[in-house]
C-alpha cells in the first residue's frame, strides 16, 4: 500500500510511541468520566445515559484499542469525529473558554 523502503528504522518505533501515547490520552480521559478517577478532576463521574458518557464509553473503548493496536485506522476515524463534534458542541458554541475565538 505505501512505500516503506525509504523510511528511517526509527520511524515504526516513534509511530508506535505517537499511537500509544494517543490512547493513553483518550483512556485517561474516560477514567474521569466513566470512574471519577483521579477523584477531584473535572467533569468527574457522569450518567452513561448522557452525552458525556456516550463520549467516555467510545474514549474507553477506543483508547483501549489504539493501545493495543487493534483496528487502528477505524477506530482513529471513529475518534477523529468525536473529537470534531466534541469541538463545535463545546468549543464553537462557548467562546468564553476560547481566547482565541472572537465575540
């Protein structure tokens, strides 16, 4: 599918660190969510039933899942729209949390 042979021998290395260090972010994520661990960190444990927690079911299952290696690039896209939906409900709507979106 893509030509490798002019890769450096470090770059599946540094790939790898880039994919797991991404999942943890997303797993640690969903711990706050889902557990409310670590205790005092915002939002904290949120309803299942709710947007929030449809968020922190696909952060920890896909986190998982990009840790692992598994199902890489569905699970990337499937994150990737998360995030956009997650930006333009939180980020587009509020720009007092923004500075740099103008009033």
């Amino acid at each position: 599918m893509f030509d490798t042979t002019d890769r450096s021998p470090w770059s599946g290395r540094l790939l790898s660190v880039l994919r797991v260090m991404t999942g943890l972010l997303f797993f640690s994520h969903s711990l706050v969510k889902l557990f409310g661990f670590p205790p005092g960190e915002p939002p904290g444990q949120v309803p299942i039933l709710g947007l929030y927690g449809a968020a922190a079911l696909i952060e920890f299952v896909c986190g998982a899942l990009v840790i692992l290696g598994l199902f890489t690039r569905p699970v990337a896209f499937l994150l990737s729209g998360q995030m956009a939906v997650a930006y333009f409900l939180l980020g587009w709507t509020t720009p007092e949390r923004h500075r740099s979106v103008p009033e």
